[in-house]
C-alpha cells in the first residue's frame, strides 16, 4: 500500500508530467476539493468502476461517471468523495499533453469528462482488467505507461502553441498576449482557436490560472503566507486582486485556504 508517482520515459515525458498509483485506506475526511491546474488528468479507480465528483458550489449536485474517465484542464475547483479514493491509478498531463498525445481538443474535456471506453472500447476495458489483476503497483504503472505508448508513436505538438502557453506560465514575464499572437504569425482567430484547442480554455484564461497556480505554489509551504509579498510575485496588481482571483479559482479565500490546507497543494481538505 501507498503512493507511487513515476515521470514517463520519452516521448511520453514531453506529454505527460507523471503517472500515479494510490493504494491506501480510506481517509478520515469525507470530501476534499482540488484545485484547478493547466493539464488534463486520466482517472481509473480501481476500488469502484464509478468517479464521483461534486460541484463546488452550495448544492454539492454529484456527477457520476465511469471508473475510467478522461477531462479537464478545468478552471474551476470541485470536491471529491474520498470513501472511493482506496485503490485509484491516475496521469497528469502536461499542458496541451493530450491533444498532442491523443488528438481530442482539449477544450472539449474541460466541458465534460468522456469515459475512456467511449475513446478505446475494448482495449481501455482489458487495461482496466489487467490492472485490477497485478498486484504490485510498480507493475501496474508500468502496464499503464506502456498502453499510453501504444496510443502514439510520437505526439504530435504545434510549437507555436506550445511556445505561447510556455510564456504565458512565466507570469512575472508574460507580454501581451496581443504581442503572442502577432509573434506566432497566426491571425487572431486561428490563434484563438488552436491554443484552446491544444490548451483547452483561451490564452487569457490560462494566463490568470498560471498566475494562480503560482500563488498556490508560495502559499501552500509556507507556515504563515505573506500575501502581499505572494501577490506581487505572482504577477497581480494588489492583494484585493489576487484575493478576487484565488476564490475564482479555488472556491474559497487565500485565509481559508491557509488555513485548511493537507499536505497536497492541489487538495483541501473540506
């Protein structure tokens, strides 16, 4: 039992920042919300062929889905149910990872998550199986990564795209994205379209999510985070704005994040 997170080899790395394996007990809180991030994610439980998610708002609606699904990126927060979070396998992709790996727009999976059988049919449910029957988790990442591989013998990446959301991430040096746009030798629309077809949301979308993600990133480890100081890194203009922003995101405020924060970044406990 425990935690296991291995970084592909290439080319998967270029497309995927790391794949995982959890096997522990049930935790002693119910819910927990996680925070948006800029890549897709890959989910497999492997305790229940069912994913529930929950809308991070004041009606807590469950959205059921397969025990494979494939989504995001998402710019909004959501709450999971931990009593299915035992046995669960899971990637990260890397921004635009999956349509350069798959060739699914990834604005398409940050409106709905598609079960994976619907994409694989039978070769994503002998997957499923084939996990469930290998007992030892570094087999079962390693059986995991070499059906990725399998999907594309080289993904497949638009470097103008990839080098407009890399400049974008640095969000202390970000240009105009006017200025990206004009450097990419794209017309507006067509960059409009393919970074939210690659990246899945548009460049000005994605620049505030890297900003908040940045902010994330200095909070979480520190024991008393200074805001002020944090939103100036982080590329806002005061703290009243990066507080608007990180509830946008996160569903709740900078003070309740630090306060409630586990030892995951990207997870809260509810």
């Amino acid at each position: 039992m425990g935690f296991q997170r291995i970084v592909p080899a290439p080319p998967l790395a270029s497309v995927i920042e790391a794949v995982w394996d959890w096997d522990m007990p049930a935790g002693t809180l119910r819910y927990e919300r996680i925070l948006p991030g800029p890549g897709a994610g890959l989910i497999i439980n492997l305790l229940e062929d069912e994913t529930r998610v929950y809308q991070d708002d004041e009606s807590r609606h469950c959205l059921r889905a397969s025990g494979s699904v494939i989504g995001g990126p998402y710019r909004h927060s959501w709450i999971i149910d931990t009593a299915e979070q035992v046995r669960v396998m899971g990637v990260n992709f890397r921004p635009g990872g999956v349509h350069a790996l798959i060739g699914i727009s990834a604005e398409e999976l940050g409106v709905r998550d598609i079960n994976l059988q619907d994409m694989f049919g039978a070769n994503a449910r002998r997957l499923r199986q084939r996990l469930l029957e290998t007992v030892c988790p570094m087999q079962r990442l390693a059986l995991l990564e070499q059906w990725l591989c399998k999907l594309c013998d080289e993904p497949t990446w638009d470097a103008v795209i990839l080098h407009a959301a890399a400049t974008l991430a640095r969000v202390q040096e970000v240009p105009g994205i006017g200025r990206l746009q004009r450097e990419s030798g794209y017309s507006a629309h067509r960059f409009g379209l393919l970074f939210r077809h690659h990246i899945g949301m548009t460049a000005k979308q994605y620049a505030r999510l890297m900003r908040f993600r940045a902010v994330v990133a200095m909070a979480h480890p520190a024991a008393q985070p200074d805001w002020v100081r944090i939103a100036v890194d982080g590329g806002y203009c005061d703290q009243a704005h990066m507080s608007h922003e990180f509830r946008r995101f996160a569903g709740i405020t900078p003070s309740e994040f630090a306060g409630s924060r586990g030892p995951y970044p990207n997870h809260v406990p509810v």
